[in-house]
C-alpha cells in the first residue's frame, strides 16, 4: 500500500519517525511523496531518496553531537555565545547537517530535486521560513521567486534551511539577486495544512501526518483539538494524524543522547505507529 507522509519537525526527537517508518515498512505500507519540516526534513529526504527503514537504524549510530559545530565566536569565552547570537543570530553551524545529508544522500545517486522530481513535480517537498520577508518557503516550489533553479537545487540544503532552529543555528542565507533572505526552521510556523503536499489542493490518497508532542501537554489537545489535521474541509476522508508522545526528558536540542534514549525515542515512534495500523486497517477490517 503507498502512503504520502507529512513530517513535522521536534529537533532530535525526530529519532521517533525512523521508529514510525519502520513500523509501516514492516506492515507493507510505503511513502510515495513526503513532506517534512525541521528534524522531520531530514527524515523524509532520506525516504523520498531511498533509504531503507534498516538503513536509517544503523544511522542511530551516528553521534549526533556533530550537529553542535560551534561558530567561531561561539567558541571564544565566556561572552561568546551571546556574541555569536549578537553579531551572527546563532550559537551554532548548520553546515555539518547539510554535509552529512549530502554524504547520505550521494551514497544513493541522489543530490538534487531533479533526482527525486517525476512528471514535473518533486516527491519531497521541505518547508522552512523565510524569516526577511515573513512567509513560508516550500522547497523547491518557491526557488524561482529567488532565481534559482527549482532541479538543479541539492536537497540538502534545502534540509539545512529547515533545521536551522532560529538563535539556534544561524540562519541560512539565500541569495536572490542583490538581496540576502535569512532562511530560519519551518517549525515555528504554526497550522500548516496537510494539503501543502499536494501543493493544496485536495488529498487523492491516505496522507500520514506524524506529530511529536509531550505528553505532559496533552490536556492542550483539548484546548487545540484540531492538531493541524483539516478536519473542515474535503481532506478528512484520507488525512490522518499519528501523535508520538514522549515524556518531555529529552529536549529538541539534546544531541548528546545515550543509547538507552535514542532507543527511547525510536520505540514510542514505532509503537505509536503500529496502533495506529491497528486501529486503522486491522480492527476495522478484521478480515485483512
């Protein structure tokens, strides 16, 4: 069965959808197009281009404290951090994500939208923010409007983009003629709809919404009952939303996790996952 997924993003915590894509791997259910933001770019870049499920869990072995190269001011002493915030509106250096995603990337053949782009339109779609001109940025669909080349674009800059969590990470800087956009992470824009994948028009086919949330903060679902899902409109009928809890211990930017947590994470996002599958196909069909 072929699915299109939507990734939301949580920093590190995204260690959880590679728990989720395995459980839907393991239940015969593929990701034909995908969209991710933040953490949850990285994820759906490296299905869209080719990995498997057990590719990305030898991948948690990585040491992910590589993702915290401090800027050169950062480094400096005391009043370094705050400096780097200051003068470069960051702590830390995006580039050693966008260098690691293409190294992945390239051991499948794939760098560019081109490469993942059939019938003129991208399988993967990433979302960042364009923090100069307040909006959103869909990549590579909105690449024109800063005069570059939608195919010719390496994903991996694009996942850069949307990982750069603001005073984090300094911004990217997106060159459009004369004009410098800073290019910060897409998960501080809120209520994006599912339908984006679909350049937002009507879902065509089941659409697997991943949501990372912590579970002391499940009383604001009620509160916030919507969860980003479109339920007022024609989408309900192939939208659906799968909630990875978490017990809120490891924070987004903890990239110095131990095996016990990293196996934390990637367990509530295959048991989130498969209750779902349950819940969906096989209660409702006890006949399949």
């Amino acid at each position: 069965m072929k699915v299109d997924a939507f990734f939301e993003g949580g920093g590190i915590l995204g260690v959880s959808f590679i728990g989720a894509y395995k459980a839907l791997t393991e239940r015969g259910i593929w990701i034909e197009k995908a969209v991710g933001i933040s953490s949850g770019s990285f994820v759906a870049a490296l299905v869209i281009c080719g990995y498997t499920a057990n590719e990305l869990i030898e991948m948690l072995n990585t040491n992910f404290t590589i993702f915290k190269q401090k800027t050169i001011i950062s480094e400096k002493n005391y009043l370094g951090k705050p400096l780097s915030i200051l003068l470069k509106k960051g702590i830390y250096d995006s580039q050693a994500i966008e260098d690691f995603v293409d190294k992945a990337l390239q051991k499948k053949g794939v760098q560019y939208f081109n490469d993942v782009t059939y019938n003129g339109e991208s399988n993967l779609k990433i979302i960042a923010k364009d923090f100069t001109n307040k909006r959103l940025l869909l990549l590579p669909n909105d690449l024109p409007q800063y005069d570059h080349d939608p195919g010719c674009f390496k994903i991996a800059k694009a996942v850069r983009m949307s990982c750069s969590i603001p005073f984090y990470y300094i911004p990217y800087i997106l060159k459009s003629r004369n004009k410098i956009n800073y290019i910060v992470d897409g998960g501080i824009i809120k209520d994006i709809s599912t339908s984006i994948i679909n350049n937002n028009n009507k879902l065509t086919k089941l659409t697997l919404r991943f949501k990372i949330k912590d579970k002391r903060k499940k009383w604001f679902d009620k509160i916030n009952s919507s969860n980003n899902i479109d339920c007022a409109n024609d989408n309900r009928e192939y939208e659906r939303l799968i909630t990875i809890f978490h017990d809120g211990k490891i924070k987004p930017t903890s990239f110095d996790l131990n095996r016990e947590q990293i196996i934390y994470l990637y367990n509530q996002g295959y048991k989130a996952t498969i209750k779902f599958i349950n819940d969906e196909f096989y209660k409702k069909n006890p006949c399949n």
